[in-house]
C-alpha cells in the first residue's frame, strides 16, 4: 500500500476493547501506522521494540498506567510527543502531566475528529521541529565551524568566556556593536552546551511585526485573533530542549517583557488564546548592541528583566579594536565564497590589508564581508587588489551619482510613500546594509524600519503575483 504524505507512527494504549477496535481501524484510516495495545505492561514492551512518533496512552489503566508509560517514553525516546486520555475524575493529573512536558491531553468519551486534530498539530510540531534542524545542518555546513576567526588578545577573552559558561545553564547576554557576530558567539554556546543535540532557535527582536511578537514567541491556539487559523506553537516550544537566542532583545515590547520574564521565572508559557500552562526547558541567550541600562533608567525596559538574563555577560569587541584578525578574517572570508581556493594561494595583495587595517569598520566584520563579496565580484583571478575594493576603501572617485532629489517617474508623480522607501534604500546603501545606522540617520526607531522594509516586502511580492 502506497505510503500517505503525512504518516506517522502511532501507539495507543486502552484498556477499553471497543476503543482498541476502533483505533486499529480509525488510525490506518487516516493514514497512520498504529500500534494499539490493551494495557501499559504491553504498551512499554512495544516501545523497547520500536521508536513512535506519538504516544497516546488512557491515564487510567490497571497495573502499569498511563503515566508510567509516559516516564518510559522521555526517558528513552524523548522526541516522541505524548497525549494522555483521562476522565474527568482525573483531570488533575492530565493538567500536571501537561505542564510536565505531555504534548496535550483529551477527556472522555473523546470524538475521533479530536484525536485527529491532536495527531495533525503533532504533525506539523515534528515537522517545524525537523525543517528547524535541517536548516540548522545547512547553516553549519555553509558557515563550517562556529569558531571566532582570529587570534587577537581580545578575541581570546571571549573565547574563554564562552568556554567557562557554555556547560552552565546560566542565562548570558551577549554585548556589542551591531555586525560584531554576537549570533556567533550564541551558536559556540550552544554546541558547547549540554544541549547541542537540540535546537539552537534564533530570532531578531527587531525585526518581528509589533503584533505578532508575542504569537511567534508563545504560540497561540486557533481563533485567538484574526488569522489565527490553527493552533501554532511557538519559539518557545520548537526551542525546548535547546537554545533560544533573542537578538536585540532592547527592542522587545514593554508588555511582552513581564510575559517573557514570567517564563523565564516559572519555565511555563502560555499560547496566545489558552489558559492551559506548558511546560518548556530552553537555555536563554539574548544579546543587544543598546544600553539596557540606559533604557531602564529611561523605563525602556525592566530591570528585574535585565537581572534574569545577565546572569553572565560577554563583551564582543568592535573590528576596530581587533584590526590584527583582519588578515585572518579576509582568508576566511574569500574561502568560504570560493571554496576551491587552492591552500596555497595568496589571498590578497599587502596593500589590500593595509587599506582595510586603516578602516575604521562602522559596521564591523558585517561590514567587512560585504566589502569582501563586492572585491570578489572583480576579481577573476585571486590575490585580491585595491582597485577591486569598494570606492569608499580604496581612495578612488566615485562615478558620479544621480541628484538626491526625487525626481518624476515616466509614468508620472513620485508618492510620499516611495519617496520614504527612496530614503530607507539609500540610507542602508550608505550605511552597507547597516540598519541600526540607517534608522538613526532617518530619525526613525528599528522597529520602524523593520516594518517599512517589511511593507515594501509585501509591496514587491504582490506587484510579481500574476494578475
């Protein structure tokens, strides 16, 4: 029989024999593999045979129950996602079990239209879960290691940071400039920790639309606001078992600050829409290029906040202040856009480094990499040359560039809003795709821009549509 796309490998266990019945036909009918067992002593032989995607168990059963069988499953299987059955004399016990880590519970006398929703929401959480650690596997090989490239003194500072608090479960926040490779920093605590089988979920405060923020981070449940049509989980709960990294933390709303905190304090999250607790275990590192000091002074953000991620702090320095790696960072750089670069070849010409070591990198190693990626773009054949860099680094005139003024399309009047995205363009040309600069330059907020670049976006997206 032809495999379906979505099957998954089921075992479920009742002690009712209408219900095994029922599951040894229903389950294969909606296109899964199904184990049905009449007990928990069946049901723990069956998992020390063969590993399941879902396990869902009645709580109440003789002998070996429900729970039993659940404590089977995290201790030796624990990616498979677990859905307790009770009745409601037991509804205590299936509230705790949830909070405890069982993916969802159902009351008795359950519809199979109910199992089947659970099985589907399972389905899609593996599913996110797995695209998760395929991306991940793709990132590592792109990038290589997580190593800090370089030898200078102040890089080794951070690299012994790092070691010394990545087998901790300690909260870190992660300084520095924007374009330093604070993300870096929070992949080599990640597979360093405890936790490096587990995923390592990043996300960029800033650039979450204000409204969805706490729906990306929490999850909601279906109808819990317009366009919330299913259940989704959220950071929170693809991060669990693993890391999560919130980058520019200092741009997080106010109000998702203390629901953030109160997480982070009771290891609990609530989906948007739910008043059923869940229970998530993720290691926090957050990291910032603002003053969160200076934002609590102003009542930006939450000083008791601040207190719970600063459990350790690791300063990323500025390029400027480590211009001995440059040469290091140019080799790493070139090889990882031409991997065939023989060992031997020479990189880059000495007065290629002399020019970069005289820059003061605004931007940072970000800054760096795309100035890199411009020279590569002229250069057939390596070493690199000066004339090959950006024009703004090799002291050359640039080409003469159009009047800054808005000018009349041919197909008539500029409008306000595509002056506005005129602006946000040149700005982050200006600044090399630095967006904190450009926002400041602007007068605007990041999240601001994010939103705006976020509208022309869509704007581009519906424009390429087919009419």
């Amino acid at each position: 029989m032809k495999q379906h796309a979505k099957t998954m490998r089921i075992l479920y266990a009742d002690d009712e024999t209408s219900i095994q019945e029922l599951m040894r036909i229903e389950l294969p009918r909606l296109g899964h593999d199904a184990t049905v067992c009449p007990d928990g002593r069946t049901a723990l032989a069956a998992l020390d045979r063969t590993s399941y995607d879902c396990v869902i168990v009645d709580l109440d059963m003789p002998g070996v129950g429900g729970l039993d069988v659940i404590a089977r499953v995290r201790e030796t299987a624990p990616d498979t996602e677990t859905v307790i059955i009770t009745g409601k004399s037991s509804m205590e016990s299936a509230v705790a079990a949830v909070r405890q880590g069982v993916f969802d519970y159902l009351t008795k006398p359950c519809k199979l239209a109910d199992i089947q929703a659970v099985l589907e929401r399972v389905r899609k959480k593996r599913e996110l879960t797995s695209r998760l650690r395929a991306l991940e596997r793709r990132v590592r090989r792109a990038e290589g290691s997580s190593r800090l490239v370089g030898r200078s003194a102040a890089l080794e500072r951070v690299r012994r940071l790092i070691s010394r608090v990545a087998t901790s479960e300690a909260a870190v926040l992660v300084r520095g400039e924007t374009g330093t490779g604070k993300e870096l920093v929070a992949r080599a605590l990640h597979e360093g920790s405890s936790r490096s089988g587990g995923p390592l979920v990043a996300v960029n405060c800033g650039a979450l639309p204000e409204h969805l923020v706490e729906s990306e981070l929490f999850g909601h449940r279906k109808g819990a606001f317009t366009g919330a049509d299913e259940h989704r989980a959220g950071l929170f709960e693809v991060a669990d078992g693993g890391t999560l990294f919130l980058d520019e933390i200092g741009e997080l709303p106010k109000p998702l600050q203390s629901r953030l905190l109160r997480a982070l304090e009771s290891g609990e999250i609530r989906r948007v829409g739910d008043n059923q607790p869940i229970t998530v275990d993720v290691r926090l590192v957050c990291a910032t290029h603002r003053s969160l000091e200076q934002m609590v002074a102003a009542g930006e953000f939450r000083e008791d906040l601040l207190f719970r991620i600063n459990t350790f702090e690791i300063p990323v320095p500025p390029l400027r202040d480590r211009r001995e790696d440059i040469p290091e960072l140019v080799e790493h750089l070139v090889r990882k856009a031409r991997p065939q670069t023989p060992a031997q070849a020479v990189i880059a010409e000495p007065a290629v480094l002399d020019v970069l070591a005289a820059h003061e990198w605004p931007g940072n190693i970000r800054e760096l990499a795309n100035a890199i990626e411009h020279a590569l773009v002229l250069c057939d054949d390596l070493p690199l040359k000066v004339e090959h860099l950006p024009a703004r680094l090799a002291g050359l005139a640039p080409r003469a560039e159009q009047p800054a003024s808005p000018r009349p399309s041919p197909r008539g009047p500029i409008s306000l809003r595509e002056i506005e995205m005129q602006a946000i363009l040149e700005g982050l040309d200006r600044n090399h795709g630095n967006k904190v600069r450009t926002a400041e330059e602007l007068g605007i907020s990041l999240k601001t821009l994010y939103n705006k670049l976020h509208q022309l976006q869509e704007a581009d997206q519906a424009a390429a549509r087919p009419a």
